[in-house]
C-alpha cells in the first residue's frame, strides 16, 4: 500500500490550463477609425464616455489611439482640472495640427 501511494504522489500531475489569464489587445487602428468616424459626425466627444463599458485593456488601448491622433495632429485634447474628463476635440486649425505636444494639452 504504501508504494503504491507513492507512485500515486510521483505521477505527473494534470496540466493545468492558464488560457483563462491569457490578455487579448485589441489593435489600436479598431480604436482610430472608431474615433475618426465619432469625430467625423461631431466636433467634440469626452473620452470617459466612450470609454464607458469597457474592459481596463480596451480602455488602455482606445487611449494609445487618441494619444496617437494626438501626436499626428488630427485631435487637440482638453482637460479642465486634474482627474476631470478629458475632450477630444477635431483639430481644425494648422496651429492645432501641430505635431508635438505645445500648449493644446491640459493636465495635472
């Protein structure tokens, strides 16, 4: 009895599947045209709301996307305090088309 309970405690236990903890990233250009066309019917939308309903990895993808309209100068984003929303505003003029990160942007 007693090898047999230690053949039993030396088997090789069952795999155990991790495919449950596996993150899945949603590509960024889902994001860009998604906010590309919202901008395309209105001028200005808060990103809180469209972040609304999202898992924390779509939320953190969907800001690389607006960061990235940011940086190619096709949005200018607004802030009124810290930790308060933040507007995504269509850049419609060539100073608010500006590449880099000059006094459009507001935070704390």
């Amino acid at each position: 009895m007693l090898v047999a309970a230690l053949r039993a405690l030396a088997a090789e236990p069952p795999a155990v599947s991790l495919a449950h903890l596996e993150l899945r990233f949603p590509p960024v250009s889902q994001f860009l045209e998604r906010f590309r066309a919202l901008l395309g019917r209105r001028r200005v939308f808060d990103l809180d709301a469209e972040l609304d309903g999202m898992t924390r990895i779509e939320q953190a993808v969907a800001f690389l996307a607006v960061l990235e309209l940011r940086r190619s100068g096709e949005v200018a984003l607004e802030q009124a305090a810290p930790f308060a929303p933040i507007r995504v505003r269509r850049a419609e003029s060539e100073t608010e088309r500006r590449p880099a990160w000059t006094g459009t942007a507001r935070s704390a």
